[in-house]
C-alpha cells in the first residue's frame, strides 16, 4: 500500500477532529493488521471504489463514540438510537472524503457508511489486499482508523478472431 494513502487519512483525522469538535489527535505508530476482530465496539465502515478499492473503518470504544458524537452534535445520544449511528457515519464519512481528496490523479468513489455497533464484530476486508491500524489517541480516548486499499486490477479481455 502506497504510504501517501494513510497519511491523507492522518491528516484528515486530525482535520476533521481538530475543526468540528476542536479535538486534537495524537497519532499512534500504524502497523498492518493481523487478525480479523474489530479494534472496539463502534465501527463506522466506508466501501471504496474505482481506481483504488477496499474499506475504510473509523473504531471506538462505545464511551469513546459517545463523547465524540456528543461533541458533533451538541447533545448526549443513546448508543442504540439512529442518530447515534447516522453521526457516526457522518464522522467517518468526512474522514474518508478529506483523505479521498488527496488522492491526485485517482478516480475513487466512496460509498454511504455503514455503522455496527457490538463487542466482538468482525468487518472483513479484501483477502490479499493488507489492512493498515492507525492508532489515535484524543482527549475523549482511543480511536482507530483502519485502512485497507490497494490499486484496482483492470481485467484485460481477450478477443478471439475466426479465421
């Protein structure tokens, strides 16, 4: 995975954190993911597709997700609510599109999140394709960003001709 790819989504991490919730993020050393269990129990998750594809995932611990939702939206929200989930998107869809901004020269779509919420869920990636943990730390605790992305394969078609 080309490195470009998670600084963009350090940078907009600390974008997204720094303007709307006035949130610094204090990055920890990424690593390459080695099993399959979520980080935590709030898991925003965005679908990438066209030149690049793979998914993105935005993971906080359930206290975490409260406080920095709370934040967002200027009000306390149960977990279980739809709107808890729809901030939740909301978050790590701006995350995404901050990071997909930066990708020059690249035609990427980003899908509409989805948002899980439950000890011990399990979001699977692309088999081959690696996925990068980038570890963040805020006054309102840890949050992970999970980046798993890799260049798409265009599929050459063979053409036969009758002699």
């Amino acid at each position: 995975m080309d490195p470009t790819y998670i600084s963009a989504f350090v940078t907009s991490i600390q974008n997204v954190f720094s303007t709307m919730f006035q949130l610094p993020v204090e990055i920890g050393e990424p690593s390459i993911k080695t099993d399959r269990a979520m980080t935590h129990d709030v898991s925003g998750i965005i679908g990438v597709s066209g030149s690049m594809v793979g998914t993105i995932v935005l993971s906080m611990p359930s206290e975490t997700a409260s406080s920095v939702v709370s934040l967002f939206t200027g009000m306390e929200m149960e977990t279980d609510s739809a709107d808890f989930a729809d901030a939740v998107g909301e978050i790590v869809n701006m995350i995404s599109g901050g990071a997909k901004a930066s990708f020059q020269r690249k035609d990427v779509s980003i899908s509409c999140p989805s948002v899980v919420i439950g000890s011990g869920h399990i979001v699977s990636s692309q088999s081959g394709t690696p996925c990068v943990l980038i570890p963040c730390t805020t006054d309102c605790g840890e949050v992970v960003i999970e980046v798993s992305l890799r260049e798409a394969v265009e599929e050459s078609s063979t053409v036969s001709t009758a002699a």
